[in-house]
C-alpha cells in the first residue's frame, strides 16, 4: 500500500508499528469494533490514520468487518477525499450562513427596540406639548 499517492503528489508515510502503541489504546481500538457487525460489502475501503507527528497514511488492512470488491487505487482515495471535502466545505458554509442569519435576526430585533423606544419618546413628548 506504500504506492499509494495523496492528492498533493506526496507519497502517504509508511504505517506506525501497531506493537509501539500502549496495550491499553489498542484494547480500547478493538473494543470500538463489533465483531459481529458486517458492514454490506463495498466496493474499496480504506482508513486515514494521522500520525502524531502529522504525517498521513492510508492503510486498508485497519477497516475492519467490512467485505471489499477490491483494494483501494488513487483514483478511489483522490475521489474520496475531494466528495469528503465538498461535504465538509458545504457544512461549514451552513453554519457560517446560520450564523450571518443569526446576527441579522438579533440586528432587526435591536432595530425594533429602537424604533419603539423612539415612537414612545415622541408620543411622549407630543402628548406633553398639548
């Protein structure tokens, strides 16, 4: 899986020696995995693992119960990774809209408050001249 390449051109960093890590994280890794749970068979998968050090790796043997066609190719990690980042993008791009959204409702309510306070000041002040 070393040929494996990332969309910037770099080549993914070899995989982290799994007999490194502490007994206890690999025992809390496995026991996230249902052993009985069998995800539908797909056509490729593949895990992204981020080192400590931030180097990226892609590692196909780290999915678990799933039933693969195929191992991954480029094509099948490049177009994933751009559908994931398309769908991150588009929900960061929610947020920042509900957020606008937001602070244009509160905007209106202030602007509200103001014009009433001002409506009052004036009926105030009209009802006093007479």
């Amino acid at each position: 899986m070393g040929d494996i390449i990332i969309p910037a051109g770099a080549k993914t960093a070899p995989m982290p020696d799994l007999n490194s890590l502490p007994e206890a994280d690999l025992d809390a890794l496995a026991a996230k995995v249902n052993d009985e749970e069998t995800y539908p068979q797909v056509r490729t998968a593949f895990a992204v693992v981020i080192g400590l050090d931030g180097q990226i790796s892609l590692d196909p043997s780290l999915v678990k119960n799933v039933r693969v066609m195929r191992e991954p190719h480029n094509d099948d990690v490049i177009g994933a990774l751009a559908a994931l980042q398309t769908d991150v993008q588009t929900s960061l791009a929610a947020v920042k809209t509900a957020q606008i959204m937001q602070q244009q409702a509160m905007a209106m309510q202030e602007q509200m408050r103001e014009q009433q306070m001002h409506s009052r000041v004036q009926q105030a002040l009209s009802s006093g001249k007479r």
